[in-house]
C-alpha cells in the first residue's frame, strides 16, 4: 500500500480549507482596524514588540523552534488568529531550521494598520 507522508504543505493546505469552510458556513462580525499608521507610530509600536522590524510597508518577524511539534502548534495556533481576526498575514516557512515567517501589512490599504500591529502582538503572545 501507498504511504502517505504528512508534509508542512500538506498540513497548511488542510488548515487553510479548515478556514474557508468555516467562512462559508459560519459568519465572523468581527471589523478590522484599518487606520493606517505613522512611520512614527510604528517605530513607538516596535518598541514592544521583540524583534519585529518594519520593512516593505510590512511589519515581519522570525518565530524560531527547537521541535517541529512546536512549529506546527504555534501555526495552528496563528491560523486560528487569523480567522479570529479576519486578518491574513504572509507566512514563511523554513522547515529545515524550524522557523516561521510572518509578514503582515493590510494589502488593501498597502500600508500598517492597527490590525497588523494587533495581529503581531497576538503572535507574541502565542509565541511565549
């Protein structure tokens, strides 16, 4: 019989169906922030979040782990965020060395919002 491998791919595609499906059958009143931030309001709003860095009208960080485990919990964790928040950020993922990526700007304003900046402390605090 065929074995079936369960790769990070796999895993994200499972959970991103998981959303939609949640998003066809359930609805979410829950509004973004869209209020675009300063340049001089994102540099005060880094000053409480651990190694973020604005860059690309973007706010990104690196999430590092030591279990693989680890990695695809904090994931769960983020995409159930993001449903919760009605907020996308880009995720990257270098599986080799266990990190995550996240990048997140509100694409239809194509600039930081409070949403990013409140999507980026939840990650902190999932993170810990």
């Amino acid at each position: 019989s065929p074995e079936f491998v369960l790769t990070p791919n796999i895993v994200l595609i499972i959970l991103q169906f998981r959303l939609r499906f949640k998003r066809l059958f359930y609805t979410n009143n829950l509004m973004e922030d869209k209020n675009i931030l300063t340049k001089e309001q994102i540099q005060e709003e880094l000053k409480n979040l651990d190694d973020w860095i604005y860059k690309n009208n973007s706010l990104e960080k690196q999430f590092q782990f030591f279990k693989f485990k680890d990695l695809i919990d904090f994931l769960k964790k983020i995409i159930e965020t993001m449903d919760e928040q009605n907020h996308h950020p880009d995720l990257v993922f270098d599986t080799k060395n266990k990190i995550i990526k996240i990048k997140v700007t509100t694409h239809s304003e194509n600039a930081v919002t409070r949403a990013d900046v409140e999507f980026a402390k939840k990650s902190e605090y999932l993170y810990k």
